[in-house]
C-alpha cells in the first residue's frame, strides 16, 4: 500500500498505515498514485457508488 491512499473501515486504518498507505474515511476513493488507478469503498454498501464511478469514467452507459 506504500503510496496509495485507499478509503477503507476506520478498523483498517491503522493496517492501511502500518502498511505505507494513508486511509481517508470515505465512501468511494479513485487513487491515482499507481501505474492505474485504484478503486476503493468503504463497506459493501458503497459497491453502488463504485459501480456508478467507474460507468462514468469508462464511458458506458
């Protein structure tokens, strides 16, 4: 996770940390410090807010 900043479960943070990575609370986070971006959510209900971000940056309908 060195450089990244993924969302995750404030349970998480401290192994986002631990790991070299800084977690911010919230529902979708789009980080683009990697070769591609990555797509991280919070808890399974945010897979809707995922879904729909990634429909809009690809171009599908």
């Amino acid at each position: 996770m060195r450089g990244l900043t993924p969302t995750s479960w404030p349970g998480l943070a401290a192994d986002v940390g631990n790991s070299g990575g800084t977690s911010v609370d919230e529902p979708l986070r789009v980080c683009e410090a990697a070769t591609s971006a990555l797509v991280t959510s919070r808890e399974p209900g945010n897979h809707d807010a995922s879904v729909l971000r990634s429909s809009s940056s690809s171009g599908a309908p």
